[in-house]
C-alpha cells in the first residue's frame, strides 16, 4: 500500500511539472510570436518610410522640372498636386476592397506561415529530447 501511495505522489508531481512546463512553453511561445510580429512591424514601418521620402523627394523634383519647363514654379508644383489630388480622390471614391482584401490575405497567410514554421520546430525539439531520453 505505501507503494502504491509513492507511486502515486510520484504521477502526481510529473504531472504537476508536466503542467508547468506547458505553460512555461506556451508564454515563450507567446511572447516569440509577439516579438516576432513586433519586429515586422517595424521593418514594414521603416521600409514604408524610406519609400515615401523617395517618393516625396521624386515629386519634388518633378515639379521642379516641369516648373522649369513652363516657366513657372507654382504651375508646376499645381500640375502635381492636381495630379495626386485626382489619384486620392478616385481611390477614396471607388473604395478599392480588393487592396484591404489583400492586405488582409497577405497578413494571414504571414501569421500562418510562421507558426507552421514554429510548429515544425517544436515537433523537432520533442523528436530530438525524445530520442536523447531513450539512448
């Protein structure tokens, strides 16, 4: 009988440290994809500013040119901004959802891709403590 109280006690701390180490796993696994997500975030960010400075920079110049090539600055500068004001307006009057649709698209399958990638290695590590535990 003392054994099998033992025996018992002995299930129920590997069940205890079983338990533990899940939660311990899924707070890593959690705070990973959190910084993970993170970091593409801001990439994205940088990325997306660096490409709108160059492309302010490049409208700049074009009204430069074009003012040059009608004597007049602000013509210039007013043929540009005509020409951005009808891009914004025909984009916020069609409401393209394709592009969100997209958007949406692309983030999915990013979060999938990566947790597939993590899933991957997970089952790696296990494999891998499971054949060291055996030899």
């Amino acid at each position: 009988m003392d054994q099998l109280a033992q025996r018992i006690k002995q299930v129920s701390n590997e069940l205890k440290g079983y338990v533990e180490t899940r939660i311990e796993l899924l707070i890593l696994n959690l705070s990973d994809k959190g910084t993970l997500w993170l970091g593409d975030l801001i990439q994205h960010t940088f990325n997306l500013i660096i490409l709108g400075t160059g492309l302010l920079f490049g409208l700049i110049a074009l009204g430069f040119y074009l003012g040059e090539l009608l004597n007049s600055m602000p013509v210039g500068f007013g043929i540009i901004g005509g020409f951005l004001f009808l891009v914004g307006l025909i984009l916020i009057l069609s409401k393209p959802k394709n592009i969100s649709r997209k958007i949406q698209s692309q983030i999915m399958h990013d979060v999938i891709e990566a947790l597939d990638a993590k899933k991957d290695t997970e089952e790696i590590k296990f494999l891998e403590e499971n054949k060291n535990r055996e030899s």
